[in-house]
C-alpha cells in the first residue's frame, strides 16, 4: 500500500554554496588581513556570475518550478541573501 500523505513522503534536500565573496578575493591575493576585516561581505562580480550561474542548473530549476512545496533555508549574511536573490 503506498502512503499518499505528503507529510509522510520522501524530501528532497539540496545544498548550494554561496558564490565568491570580496573577502575570497583578498584572501586569496594573500591579503587575509583585510578579507577578515570585512565582517559581511558581499558578492564579488564573479560571485553573482556563479549564482546566476546556479540559478540555471537544470536539478535545480525543476526543483523550484515544479508543483512541489519548496523551503529554501539561507542564512542573515549578505553573501547568502544574495545568492539566493
């Protein structure tokens, strides 16, 4: 007997890493003090180029365009709000 109640079925959970910050950029340059310094940064250009990016994958586009509820789940930085947007 299949169990037709929704509460009950299988969730489908998928996680995204936020794109490539400011602070990444210095850190990576080899300036770690100044990345650290910046307490919420934002996306770089490249940042918002890889969630776009993200927002076209194909897994990803079925799962927030079907008929199924979707929860998406970020955290308060900028750089999560930002890829999410």
């Amino acid at each position: 007997m299949v169990d037709m109640d929704p509460a009950r079925r299988a969730k489908e959970i998928y996680f995204i890493r936020h794109g490539e910050s400011e602070s990444n950029i210095h850190f990576y340059a080899g300036r770690v003090a100044k990345a650290r310094s910046i307490l919420d940064p934002g996306l770089s250009e490249n940042g918002f180029e890889q969630a776009k990016n993200a927002s076209a994958d194909a897994v990803l586009r079925e799962a927030t365009t079907s008929e199924k509820q979707v929860l998406i789940c970020i955290s308060p930085l900028r750089r999560t709000i930002q890829t999410a947007m």
